[in-house]
C-alpha cells in the first residue's frame, strides 16, 4: 500500500510545485519538499549562466599593486571543481612594471570556496586564491611576483563579492523564517540547501 501512495504523493508534490510557479510566486523552484511546508523547496540551484553574469559585472578591474604592478583583469570565465567544492574564475591578465621592459599578458586562475553572509543575504565568494598563472617571456623570471600581486588583488577585490541575494519572500513562509545551509558545487551548477532557522 505505501508503495502505491509514494508515486500519487510525489505527483500531488509536483502539481502543487507547477501551481505555484504557474501563478506567478517569484520563486525559482528547482526542487519541491520542505519538512516543514512540503510546497516550498528544499534547495535553491543556480546555473553556471547566471555565475557567470554575476561575477561578469565585477569587470574589468584595474589595480596596482605594492606600487610596482599595474594589474589589468578581463574576460572572467566561471568553471567548477565539485571535487574540492571551489568555484574557478579564468582572467585575462595585462601587467605593467618597472621590472618589465614592456607590458606582459597572460592569464591568472582563481578558485573561492562560497558562503552564505547573513547580513546581505547573499551567497558570495569568500577567500579567493590564485591556483595558477599563465605568462611568457621575460614575465617568467617574475613570476612568484606577479603570482603575489594577483592574490593579493583577488583577495581584496573578490573576497566577500555576492554571486546571487535571495529575496526576502524567498526565505520566509507563513511567519517561518528560513536560511541557506550547505552549499554544494555541481558539475553544472550550485546547489544551495534551505533550512529552518
């Protein structure tokens, strides 16, 4: 008998699910079933897409860094390792110093763990570190230096960015108050969870 009434249950979930998105609520459903409010979803997942046009709108950047390298960051491109659960950020990096006798470009990676900030509500990038850097010539023999001078431009430029804010009808339902519990990257996404506070 319980077999019978699972399928009916998960048909009923989803129509209910369909009626809610179908009557305009706002709310991007990617998976139905709280404990609490079995209509309101248990998981937020945002797609590759919509990283990719957050972190977009950060660029380009331009810093100098320790007064020796000018740090021109363009075309960021999003990837994912759910392996270590990091987000990837490719850059393309233009370097300018006294040390160079003309400007080198190359390109700078950068992984962040993500985490969600309370007080913006928002899921953001925390603790940005610069995996690898691509550069040729005589950048080579600078390259520790340059490394340096990218991390340390990621650190104070990414660390904190939000990559998506909920709204506040997104985590509260019928006087319950809801927040984001662990964040999770897919090989085509992230998966935040959404528990009660």
């Amino acid at each position: 008998m319980t077999n019978a009434i699972a399928p009916r249950r998960r048909r009923l979930l989803g129509l209910a699910c369909a009626a809610l998105a179908g009557a305009g609520i706002g709310l991007s459903l990617s998976a139905c079933a709280s404990s609490t409010f079995p209509f309101i979803p248990d998981h937020y997942t945002f797609s590759r897409e919509q990283v990719q046009t957050a972190v977009a709108r950060k660029f380009p950047y331009h810093r100098t860094v320790s007064q020796l390298f000018d740090v021109a960051l363009t075309n960021p491109v999003v990837g994912f390792e759910p392996g270590a659960n990091r987000v990837t950020v490719h850059v393309d990096a233009h370097v300018e110093s006294p040390f160079l006798q003309q400007p080198v470009d190359g390109g700078f990676l950068l992984t962040s763990q993500l985490q969600y900030d309370e007080p913006s509500h928002a899921v953001v990038l925390r603790s940005p570190t610069v995996e690898r850097v691509d550069v040729d010539g005589e950048a080579r023999a600078y390259r520790q230096q340059i490394e340096s001078a990218g991390a340390l431009a990621a650190a104070q430029w990414l660390d904190g960015y939000p990559i998506y804010t909920f709204k506040p009808d997104q985590l509260q339902f019928a006087g319950v108050n809801f927040e984001p519990g662990t964040i999770t990257i897919l090989t085509n996404g992230i998966r935040v969870q959404i528990v009660e506070k």
